[in-house]
C-alpha cells in the first residue's frame, strides 16, 4: 500500500481503539519499523496530528480528542488533495491578493498533504495556468466589504460609476450575489434608491460602507427570473428570443459552447447551425453576434437584424471613409 493509504489505516485504527500498540500498527500496515516511525514523524510535525505515545498503556493514542473526530487533511485521498489544490489554485488566480487570507491556510494543508504522497505541490502552479482576457482591477478592499455585508445580511452604501452615463451616484443597496462572469466580478443586489433589483460591476464601485440595516431578502426564484433568465449578464423579466444560423465551418465551434442554460439548437441539412437564446437586453448578445462576423445571420427577431446590420454598417462606412472608397455595403 502507498503511503496516503497508510495513513488512512493509522487513522482508522487510532480512532477505533483507545490505545493502538506499535506491533498492531506493524502488522495492520505490513511495514519495517523504520518506515512506522517515520508516517509518525510526519503525521505529528507535517500534518499535525494530535499522536502521543502513551507509555503506561503501552501504545499510541490521540490526545484530547473525540476518538470519532476527523483527523486533519487525512480524509482526503492523493487524488482528491490534488483536485482541491489544483481548485484553490484556480480561485487564487481569479484575482491575486484577494483572498489570501483565507485560502491560504487551506493551501498550506493541501500541500503538506501532497507532500506525503511524494507530489510536489508546485507542479499544479506550474502546469495549470488560467489566462485571463479583458479582466478590470477590483479594489480587494471593496471586495472584501461586499463579501461581509452578503454573509452578514446587512445592507451597504456604495458610490457607483455608470460607464454608459458617466454618472456617479450613491446608493443604499442589500446585497444578494457575487458573481464571477467573464473574468469580472459583478454584484447582484436589491437597490433601494430604484426600489428593484440591479447588477453593478465591482470594478466600478467607487466606494463602499457597511451599513448596521439588515439587507432584504429577495427570493431565489425572483433572482433568477429578473437576472438570469435573459442573455448574458444584461438580463430582465421581459424575455424575446433570437433565432442565429451560423456557417457550417463556425459550427464546429459554436454547436459545443454553451451560450444560455435554456438554448435550442439544430443542424440543418447542409451542416449549418441554428442556436436560439432569450435575451432581454441587446448590448452583450451584439458582441457576441459581431466577434463571429460573416460566419453567423440573425434569422429573428428583424429588430436584432436591424440593430446587426446597422452596426456592421456604421464599422463599413468608418473604414471607407478612412480608406476613401465610395462604394455602400448594400442592404439584402
């Protein structure tokens, strides 16, 4: 047996019996004495395992504690270990120094308990890597206020900055939902200036204040019919749907994404791909159409087509002014 499933016995037989003799432990883990002597140094000093000896009963046993307590970090197999430590790195790179006070402790343990199995804990920095496109800068002080008054259920006063409006206004908001969407972390709250539900990006608030008000709570079902039953993270109760057919080329890429948990699709005869998601809000589903350029037609609603085509148009006429062509992209 390896050794993490050494330690899974030592566990079992230090929890199942008072005092655990080094013979019993010799013959349950089929070891040299050497090598028993070592899982117990590391047991004690790596993974600090509360093991005494206890010299007038003549074994081992744990001290102070609930024989049927779990023992640090040993109910984690190798591979588990390294699924939760290839996780905590992943949650470390969503945004460094955010919240390295609390995964750290938590990554200290994993990787001790890696350590044990002869797998160095670095290798997962090393060959997992998560890039990041077009992430904004939070401040990790904000975000640690935010975090507070959502767990705590108390409301926050937040001065926020509207990228569309240039605007800043202030606003008394009972937080419901971090979310981390497209490499940016968005707040979902009740605003009790509009007396409805909004999404603010965290990067654009400006400044945060934990207030002592108890936050409101709004229900899960009205959460997700208000924000997440439309496109993207523009999302309403007023829901259409469009109808987009992409090229039979594009569709090797786009029949495997995911676009909204409630798409439909189809292929049609001569490979082409037709994919429909609700939306309720144009801004991001735009984006999302334009990046695909000629490979994708909105087949509905005419007024997604018409805002389509206007934008191609507008990027049309910008180039050939620049370039000082007269020919107009003709409308069909």
């Amino acid at each position: 047996m390896d050794r993490t499933e050494r330690f899974y016995r030592i566990k079992r037989l230090l929890q199942s019996r008072r005092i655990v003799t080094i013979d019993t432990f010799l013959e349950e883990l089929e070891v040299s004495r050497a090598t028993f002597k070592r899982d117990m140094e590391y047991l004690r000093s790596r993974l600090e395992v509360p093991i005494v000896w206890d010299r007038d009963a003549g074994g081992y046993r744990l001290d102070g504690s609930d024989p049927d307590a779990e023992l640090p970090g040993l109910w984690f197999s190798a591979q588990e270990a390294h699924a939760l430590l290839t996780m905590h790195h992943l949650l470390g790179s969503i945004d460094p120094g955010m919240l390295d006070d609390h995964l750290k402790p938590i990554g200290d343990r994993l990787e001790k308990l890696l350590g044990s199995h002869g797998h160095a804990a670095s290798e997962v920095r090393r060959r997992i890597r998560l890039l990041h496109v077009a992430r904004r800068p939070i401040h990790t002080s904000h975000f640690g206020t935010l975090a507070h008054a959502l767990l705590e259920r108390r409301r926050a006063r937040i001065r926020h900055f509207n990228r569309g409006t240039s605007e800043r206004l202030e606003r008394d908001v009972s937080p419901q939902r971090l979310v981390y969407y497209r490499d940016n972390w968005y707040l979902d709250a009740w605003c009790h200036l509009r007396d409805g539900l909004r999404s603010f990006a965290v990067d654009a608030i400006e400044t945060v204040e934990l207030s002592e008000e108890v936050a409101v709570d709004v229900p899960d079902p009205v959460m997700d019919r208000e924000l997440a039953t439309g496109y993207g993270i523009f999302s309403g109760s007023s829901v259409r749907w469009a109808v987009l057919r992409f090229s039979a080329a594009r569709a090797r890429w786009v029949a495997s994404e995911k676009w909204h948990r409630d798409q439909r699709s189809h292929f049609e005869a001569d490979g082409r791909f037709v994919l429909e998601v609700p939306f309720s809000d144009t801004r991001e589903l735009l984006m999302d159409i334009l990046k695909h350029g000629p490979d994708v037609e909105v087949l509905s609603p005419p007024e997604l087509r018409d805002e389509v085509f206007a934008q191609l148009r507008a990027a049309c006429e910008r180039y050939m002014r620049e370039s000082g062509s007269s020919s107009e992209p003709e409308r069909r």
